[in-house]
C-alpha cells in the first residue's frame, strides 16, 4: 500500500483545493484571504464601533483612580474591552475561513420596528393594556405567524403581566385601559 501524497492535491479548475486535512498528513493551512469569514469579520467591526461609541460618550467624564473612581472609569474601561475584542474577532476573521453572510431579513426588522413604535405611539392615549396587545399583533408579522387563538392568548397574557408587574408591583402611574373605558 503506497502512503498518501504529502503536498497539496491537484483540484480541478474553478474549485478550491480541501485544505481540511490533519497537519499530521503534511498539509500546510494557508492564509486565508481577507473576507474569507465574513460573518466574524461583521461581528468583530460591530463590536469596535460600539466601544468606540462608549469611549467617545463618556471622553469628558472624569476617570479618577483605581482607588478612587468616578464615573468615566468603567464606561472607558468596558469601552476600550469592546475595541480590544472587536479587534481581536476581526483579525482572527481575517485568517480563518467561515460561513458567509445570510441574507437580510427584511421582514422581521421593518415588523419589530413597526411593533416598537406603534407601542410607544399607543401607550399613553390608548393604555398599557391596548397597547401591549398591539405590540404583539404587530410583532408577530414579524415572522412565522402564530394561529389566532395562542396569539390572543399571548397577547392576553403579556398584557397582564405588563399591568401587574408595571402598575401593580412597581406602582408605575401608566393608564391601564383608554379614558372611554371605565375600569
């Protein structure tokens, strides 16, 4: 029995080479090209931009000491963390290969928006109560559409939820039902 061949095998043309061999074997894992993980590539430069974000909000707050610290610290510090990891997905992004981008669902962010803001236009004319069961009429377009009766359910039962933990626990001062509607 021969042993396998030690180099790289001939592909044909238009394809790439399986470069998923042990090393064991004697194959040599090339450098990716740039772009070859998109996904971690977008994950990486999402993750430096929101710690630039907080270290740009919080430059003019002061920083003080370890032993005593005041209220820039921990923003700058969670901050230049969020750099530091988003730096590190987008360089490790560069030199590996992963799955490449899904497409964007339009659908779920046009049918959460919508939800959002028909919720916060909602909540203080019509009530929490109105309210939150629109949120979940409307937020359920956003994907695969649940039956009639376990979405009223839902909405039946976050709209009581929302009631009891916001007005009744927390004593929040939200109209729970439309002023045309006696309580």
């Amino acid at each position: 029995m021969a042993a396998p061949p030690r180099g790289p095998s001939p592909a044909p043309f238009g394809t790439t080479p399986d470069t998923s061999r042990n090393a064991a074997v004697g194959d040599r894992t090339p450098l990716r090209i740039p772009g070859q993980a998109p996904q971690d590539l977008a994950a990486g430069l999402l993750i430096a931009s929101f710690g630039l974000i907080a270290l740009w909000m919080g430059r003019e707050w002061p920083t003080g000491t370890l032993a005593y610290v005041q209220s820039g610290f921990f923003p700058r510090m969670i901050g230049g963390l969020m750099v530091l990891a988003g730096a590190v997905v987008t360089g490790r992004s560069l030199l590996t290969h992963g799955a490449s981008l899904p497409a964007w669902g339009w659908r779920p962010l046009l049918g959460v928006t919508a939800a959002v803001l028909a919720f916060a236009g909602t909540v203080e004319t019509l009530g929490l109560a109105p309210a939150v069961l629109i949120l979940v009429g409307l937020g359920n377009l956003a994907g695969q559409p649940l039956r009639p009766v376990p979405l009223a359910l839902l909405g039946a039962v976050l709209a009581a939820g929302c009631v009891a933990l916001f007005v009744g626990g927390l004593g929040l001062p939200l109209r729970v039902w439309p002023l045309w509607v006696s309580p």
